[in-house]
C-alpha cells in the first residue's frame, strides 16, 4: 500500500482555499476515481479554455482526454505535491505516474498545472508545463525535483 501523500496547501482567502480545494477535488475525481467526464462537468466552465496543445480546448474534450487515458493507463495516478492558490489562480505541483505507460518503474511527468477559475468558482481556462521524471543517478543535482 502505498503511503498518502499530504500535499502542501497555500491559500490565505477562502476564495482562494476554495480554489484550492476543487483542484485537488478535480484530480481525485478525474484521475483517481476515473470519473473524467462528472469531473469536468462538476468543476469546469462548459467553454473551459485548454493551452495544452495536446488536448482539444474544451470542458468535455479534457474529459474524453482523461476518460481514454485512465482506461488504456490503469497503473496512471496522479501525486499532488503543493497548491498555491492567490485570487482567481491556482498552481498545482503534481507528478502524473504512468500517463503515458504502464511501466512499473515509470518515475513520471512533473508538471506545473496553473488555472484560472471564473466568478462562480469553475475552472476556465489551464495551462501547463511538463517534463519528464529523470533518474536520480543521471541528474546533475541531488536536489530531486519535488
């Protein structure tokens, strides 16, 4: 059993601790419960803007993304590290394991996950930046990257 991981929450508002809160709501819908296509329409404006350009912009296009791929990636989880949530924008410090495989050894994709939430408290629009999980051996610091 793997131990739970406690991300590291920032957020001194409640709007922004709500925000917050429907970030980590959305990967556990999404990923960890594979209700991809509840998630989005629960936590995301219809007209949701995507700049991850592998995934078509839309709401229910980001949900068709994650339907297939927690289908065809059982081993995909996703590990929260910290949210820092200011105003309308939430920053997520994650690491999806197996999203693109199912190598038991996969280290993951570490990314930066930022959203902009609109006056109702939905997600409008995201973006991202992403980079693969080195081997510890192979860096060139000992800092690790979480």
């Amino acid at each position: 059993m793997e131990k739970e991981l406690k991300p590291l929450i920032i957020a001194s508002d409640e709007k922004s601790k709500e925000n917050a809160a429907t970030v980590l709501a959305l990967y556990d819908a999404m990923i960890t419960k594979k209700q991809s296509l509840a998630a989005v329409e629960k936590y995301l404006t219809p007209d949701y803007i995507q700049h991850n350009p592998l995934i078509p912009t839309s709401a229910r296009a980001l949900g068709e993304f994650f339907g297939e791929t927690v289908k065809v990636h059982n081993k995909l989880h996703v590990e929260v590290y910290r949210v820092i949530a200011n105003g309308d924008y939430a920053f997520a410090h994650v690491n999806f394991v197996n999203l693109f495989g199912e190598d038991p050894n996969d280290r993951g994709i570490a990314g930066v996950d930022i959203y902009r939430f609109d006056a109702n408290g939905k997600i409008a629009e995201h973006w991202d930046v992403l980079q693969p999980v080195p081997d510890p051996a192979t860096s060139a610091n000992s800092n690790g990257m979480f």
